[in-house]
C-alpha cells in the first residue's frame, strides 16, 4: 500500500491504527478485569490475539486453561493478550496485587524472531518483580547475528532482575539455552502443553480414516525451509488425494471460536491415514488423533530437539530430507500398536509441585 500512497498520508494512517489498537486492547482489558473476583487470581499473559491465527497457539490456550482448572480451581483467572500487555501495563499495575500468579503464555517465540512477544515477556518481567512469574514451555532462539545477540543482552538483563523466575523450555536445547542465558532463573524443561489435550477433552472421539489420504501440513513461512515450490511438490508426490492445508489460517481466531476451529483442524487429521508435517502442532494433533505422522525440519532446532518427546512414540518419525519422506511413511504406516505415552501423568500434573505451588 506505501508505494500507492504519500508518505505523510501513510505515517497518519499507521498512527490511526496503532492508536485504534491500543485503544481496542485497554478497552477490552478493561471489560473483562471488571469481572474478575478477589482472592486467588491468576494472570495468564501473552496469550494470541484473534488477528494471530495460528491454531496451535490457541490450542496452548484451550490446554493451558484446562490445566489452570484441574490444579489451580480456587483461582480466578485473567487471560491477556500480547496486545493488551504491551499497551495496558499501566492498568495492569494498577490491578496485579503482589500475591498474584503470573504465567506467561508457552509457544516458540523467546528470542529475535518473536520480538513483539518477546517485548511484552519483557515487560512483565521488568514490571512485576513482587510477583512469581513462570514463563511456560518455549522454544528458545536466539539467532547468530548481530541483531539476534542484541535481544539477546536484553533479555538477559532485564530477566537476571527478577528475583522469582522459572523459565520452561519446551524442549532440551531450549532447556541448556535457558540454563546459559538466564542462570538467576528456576530452569524446567516440559513439552507443549497440547499434549495434555486428550479427543475427549474437546468432546471428539475417533472416526475411521480415508486409506490412502494423506494430510500435508506444512507452513509457509521464515521459519521454512520449503520453498513454495517445494510444498507443491511433497502434496503432489504424496498422491492426488492428499490435502495440503498449514496450522495458520486467514480468518481471525477468537475466544468464541477458537475450540471449534482446533476441532475442525484434528477432525481433518482425524480423515486421513498419516500425516506429513513441519509444523509443531501438526505432530502435536497426529499423535492426540493417534494418526502416523512423518515430521520434516524448520530452520531452528523447535522440531528436531522435541522429537526426543516421541522416542516411544512408534507412529512419528523424522525425515531428515523430503526425498525420504516414502520411506519413513511406509515406516509409520506399518506400525499397528499406535500408542504414545500419557503426557499429564509424566509430565504436566508433576508440573506445580515442580513449581512449588502445590
């Protein structure tokens, strides 16, 4: 649009829709602080906001407020988007009382690639320093530039200053970066909170899938290593009756929609015989739907660190490069046992004694 318009018309119209969302993010914010009780509270920040829409960042949402419920049911609690963090810290000061819990919502974002999470992290851990902040699960990332350890240096600085941090890597390599870059934090390691999602959670149950079809879920995005080409190319091998579909949609994803939108997404995996991915939570939602799914790399190590999650999970591999894609399918596919562990038992109702909440 910038090159259609003047500059100066295109500065105010960018201020006009900064102000507006501002102004949107405080007034929301607003509406719903009036409706949470005293007591308990919990502060659950950073979640998406509906123009953010990924499905696997919502479905973190769905699981971690399950999660809130089953160990935290004499809390209230007060969802925040990344918006309104970042443009309503004034009134979040004025309402976070000192005994407050403060999770940060989980995802792959802690680091230069996700600066505008990242700035909100910030502020909540400069802002807040009375309060026990826990960050959950993240994949950690800095890049390998000047840029990169700039953010770096930041973070490090601004999270050394609180007192009573946990930082939870979502992931091994994330876990060690952790333990480098932030040694004044509590350092856990768990795996995406999806995981603790179960079909019956959502109120799904299993439905026989279509011989033959397979479901290519693969992102277009910075974090690729497929070019658009290549993502045309893998659909098309894989046979006519593959659809190839991505985790990110065009349409917004609200509090009111959102469940039904994950559904609408595992139902799809649901339809299909396995799975070939490069998105998180598309492994995430085969192995939830007990689908077989052949999982490709990103540019970072988010997908080929947490595949250590699945050593006992039969019906998962990894391929290491598309051209073997038939090879690890065919691996997957003869696999009749279809079992993966049961991650709350392991991992996420460990997790608040781990924290020392319970």
């Amino acid at each position: 649009m910038k090159k259609y318009l003047p500059s100066f018309l295109f500065n105010t119209l960018r201020m006009l829709r900064e102000f507006y969302r501002k102004w949107l993010a405080i007034y929301r914010l607003n509406l719903r602080v009036r409706n949470l009780k005293i007591g308990k509270r919990i502060i659950y920040a950073l979640t998406p906001t509906p123009q953010l829409a990924n499905i696997g960042d919502h479905a973190q949402v769905v699981a971690i407020e399950l999660w809130f419920k089953k160990h935290f049911p004499d809390y209230s609690v007060l969802e925040v988007d990344k918006n309104e963090v970042i443009y309503g810290q004034r009134l979040l000061k004025k309402l976070i009382a000192p005994d407050d819990l403060i999770f940060l919502h989980s995802g792959g974002n802690m680091g230069d690639r996700g600066i505008w999470s990242e700035t909100g992290r910030r502020l909540m851990i400069n802002n807040f320093h009375q309060n026990r902040i826990i960050s959950l699960p993240q994949t950690i990332f800095f890049s390998d530039t000047a840029e990169g350890q700039k953010q770096q240096s930041i973070s490090q600085e601004i999270y050394a200053g609180h007192p009573n941090l946990t930082i939870i890597g979502r992931d091994k390599e994330s876990g060690l970066l952790a333990e480098r870059i932030f040694p004044k934090a509590q350092v856990l390691v768990v795996p995406d909170f999806v995981l603790s999602l179960k079909l019956e959670d959502l109120g799904m149950s299993d439905i026989s899938s279509k011989k033959g079809e397979i479901l290519a879920c693969l992102r277009v995005d910075d974090e690729s290593v497929l070019s658009v080409e290549d993502r045309q190319s893998i659909a098309k091998s894989l046979g006519e009756k593959t659809l190839l579909t991505d985790t990110t949609l065009s349409k917004p994803i609200n509090s009111e929609n959102r469940i039904e939108i994950i559904k609408e997404f595992i139902f799809d995996v649901l339809e299909h015989e396995a799975v070939v991915t490069d998105r998180f939570h598309g492994l995430i939602f085969s192995v939830i739907a007990k689908r077989p799914a052949v999982v490709l790399k990103t540019v970072d190590h988010k997908l080929t660190s947490a595949m250590d999650w699945f050593n006992s999970t039969s019906f998962v591999a990894f391929s290491p490069s598309p051209d073997q894609i038939d090879q690890k399918l065919h691996q997957v596919l003869t696999d009749n046992l279809l079992e993966s562990p049961d991650f709350c038992e392991k991992y996420f109702d460990k997790l608040p004694n781990q924290l020392g909440l319970l």
